[in-house]
C-alpha cells in the first residue's frame, strides 16, 4: 500500500494516475480530433449510448456542466447527424437525445479502441487488482462501489 503522507508516493500514484489516463485517451483522442472533435463530444454520446432517451438536463447532471458549455458541442454533433433531438410521444415541449445509426457506429468505434485497453491491462492486472481499480475510480467520482 502507498503511503500518501510521503511526497514520493504521492508522485507514483499521481504519475501512474496521469499515465494511464494519457494512454486511455490517446488512441480516441486521434479518432475524434480527425474529426474535428473533442473529449467533451466523446462525453455526450458515450453518454447518450448509455442511457438512450437522455433528456438535455439529464445529461448536463451527468456531465456536471452548464447548459452554456454543453450547447456548442451538442449543437456540433446535432449538425454532424451524430445525435438527434426527439419529442416524446408523452410530452412534445420535453426533448429526448439519441444517437443517429452514424452516431451509434462513432461511439461503438471510439469504445471498442479504449475497451481493448481495459482488456489487455485487466488481463495483466487480475481480477483482485481491477476490483480494486473499479472500487478506486468509483470512490474518486464519489460514488458508492457496486457489488
């Protein structure tokens, strides 16, 4: 166990925390910036592939941004026929997000390349190890584990 009250530990989880991240994202990151995209873009429709039907302000929660700083990127995915915007049936004032068919293959692509990672690092680290990861990433995003 590292002892976080010492400055060197502190660096080696920081710096394994900082490292896997920069490896996470890379691969992504390329996909979206041919795009013309951003992290921020990668957020909103992994997000809408999650939890099909999202209402605007269900994914501003999830997000924890302003209407101000979701409404570019959200605009930019709506003109790329990336994600639609659709009225209910039930309430035609409310408006439901979903991914378009284009859109549900750039989030599968996008996904498929960080899941590969998660494999390959889960297949060295043991099942102990990524309960552990999960248990951590789980308690830094301040939410309770799932057993």
């Amino acid at each position: 166990m590292l002892d976080l009250k010492k400055q060197t530990a502190q660096q080696v989880a920081m710096e394994a925390f900082f490292f896997g991240y920069q490896a996470f994202t890379a691969k992504a990151d390329e996909m979206l910036e041919r795009r013309g995209l951003s992290r921020v873009h990668q957020r909103i429709v992994f997000f809408i592939a999650r939890y099909p039907g999202l209402s605007v302000k269900e994914l501003l929660s999830l997000l924890g941004v302003s209407k101000q700083a979701l409404n570019t990127p959200l605009r930019q995915l709506m003109e790329m026929h990336l994600v639609d915007s659709v009225a209910p049936a039930s309430d035609k004032r409310k408006r439901l997000l979903e991914l378009t068919i284009d859109g549900a293959r750039f989030e599968q692509t996008l996904r498929r390349e960080q899941v590969k990672l998660l494999q390959r690092a889960f297949a060295e680290a043991g099942e102990s190890a990524v309960n552990g990861w999960l248990a951590v990433n789980q308690a830094l995003a301040g939410k309770p584990s799932e057993d």
